[in-house]
C-alpha cells in the first residue's frame, strides 16, 4: 500500500514540474502550450534540455539532467538483462558453465542491434520500437502472469506464501484486486489498444505499412510464445498421460512450502547447492533438497 501511495504522489509532483516547465516555456516563445507540449523522446530530448538551457548555471543542471537518464537507462537494463540471462543460465547446463563467455556474446549482440538508433534515422526506429515492443505485448504478459499465478496457481496458496514471507495474510482488497479486478482491467486495456490502433507516425509523419508489419511482427514474437508452449504442453501430456489437466495447470497439486521444507531448506549447506549448480546438475523442481556430494 505504502508503494503505491508514494508512485501515486510522485506522479502528481513530476505532472506539477512538467506543466509548470511547459507554462513557463509557452510564456516566453508566446505560442499556445498545445504546440510545445509533445510525448515520448521528445519531451525528455528537445522540451527539457531547452528548458534547462533558460536556468542559472545551466551547464550543471544539463550534466545533472543527462547523467540522470544514463543511470535510469542503466537501472532499467540491469532487471530486463538479468532476468534473461538467468532463464537460458537456469535451463542450458553448457551456458551455465560458460556464463561469462555467454554474457559476453549476448552483450555484444545487443550493442551491435542498438546501433541503427544512433543514426540520423535511428528516432524512427526508436519510434517503432516504443510504440510496438513496450504497448501490446507487456498488457498481454502481464495479463497472462496474472491468470498463471491467481487463476492456475490460485490465490489462496499465492497469499499462503506471502504469509511465510512477510507474516501475515494479504487483506481481502489486495485477494479481490489480483483475481479480478487486475485482470479485467488489463485485458481491456490490451483490447482497447487494439481496437484504438491508428498506425505509427512520428510529427506528421506517417509510417509505411511495411514498418506497420515490422512493428506487429516485434509485438508477436514477445507472445506467441505463451500461447504456443501451452498448446504444446497440452498436446504432449495427452499424448503421455503423464498427468492430467488439473495437475498440468497446477490445480492437482501444491507447490507450496511447507514449515518441514522449510527448515530443511535452511539447513542445507550453501556449499553443497552452489558446486551442484556449477557442476551443472539439474534436480527435479519438486524436490526442496540437494545430495550430498561425496567426500
């Protein structure tokens, strides 16, 4: 609550600095605030360092400005990095063994991809990204994250492991919030854009409808891939009959801790779990230990 008390407050006080910004910038060049006031890139590149250029020392507060979008360009590319790396990391025991030289060729890749947004063309690019790889495909994932968890995995064992991290059961609006309310409100928001899709321009360009497919292909490959693998995994389990629906969606069966687990989990030598990861052995998910190994 208190989380999203202060992202609530904090938006209100960066709406406050960025009107007040573009009131006073309309003031001075007397044209209308609709004819300054723009979205995106160019808010933070063109709108921003112009207004910072009309203060005291303004030499300073640009330095300021612009380290301040590195590190919030670094922050952000730390948790999206990570979390890649730990995916291919946890499920390919060869790159678990070579991490740094796999870190090392995904990094190098990613900047050899970045380089066309550095050209005189690379806003559209940019462009293209931002309307496609951050709109569409985030509403569907999250949405998809709330059925997996609230729906397949259920609420109540959700809140029984949050009561074992924080000690206490999350209240009934948070249960409502997360099972129905979330959801609905993601999944019309995702239709609502689709519906709502005019095409990508930038000023008073509009973009071709090649780049359109581009854009929509960037989109799909971000999710296509959810769908496909639950497809897949139904497929094969039927096939097998290794387990039933219910326990495939994870309805048949309770992957929650118990205080037994628990206490073993905390009795197992760090050591012991760390050389079984180098080592690249892989255990079943459902077991909470690791073997010993021998001496």
């Amino acid at each position: 609550m208190a989380t999203s008390v202060i992202n609530c407050f904090t938006s209100f006080l960066a709406g406050f600095v960025v009107f007040s910004v573009l009131g006073y910038m309309a003031y001075v060049a007397e044209i209308e605030i609709d004819d300054i006031a723009v979205a995106g890139p160019g808010l933070v590149f063109v709108v921003y360092p112009e207004a910072v250029s009309m203060m005291s020392g303004s030499t300073f507060w640009a330095i300021i400005f612009f380290l301040m979008l590195i590190t919030l360009g670094l922050d952000s590319t730390f948790g999206g990095l990570e979390s890649l790396m730990t995916g291919f990391t946890d499920e390919v025991s060869l790159i678990r063994r070579h991490r740094e030289v796999f870190v090392a060729i995904l990094l190098s890749a990613l900047f050899l991809l970045a380089l066309p947004t550095t050209t005189y063309g690379g806003q559209y690019v940019v462009t293209l990204l931002d309307s496609h790889a951050g709109s569409f495909s985030l509403l569907f994932i999250c949405f998809a994250e709330l059925i997996a968890v609230q729906w397949c995995y259920g609420v109540k064992r959700f809140s029984n492991d949050v009561e074992k991290m924080i000690g206490r059961q999350p209240s009934l609006y948070w249960k409502f919030c997360w099972a129905a309310v979330c959801p609905c409100i993601i999944l019309g928001m995702f239709c609502l854009s689709i519906y709502s899709y005019t095409g990508i321009t930038l000023g008073d360009y509009q973009f071709p409808k090649w780049a359109e497919k581009v854009g929509w292909t960037v989109s799909c490959s971000s999710m296509i891939g959810i769908p496909v693998y639950i497809i897949y995994k139904i497929i094969s389990t039927a096939v097998t009959r290794e387990m039933t629906f219910w326990e495939l969606i994870g309805r048949g069966q309770d992957f929650s801790l118990t205080e037994d687990e628990n206490a073993r989990n905390k009795s197992t030598s760090p050591k012991v779990e760390l050389k079984s990861i180098y080592n690249g052995q892989q255990w079943p998910h459902h077991s909470r230990t690791y073997p010993e190994l021998p001496s």
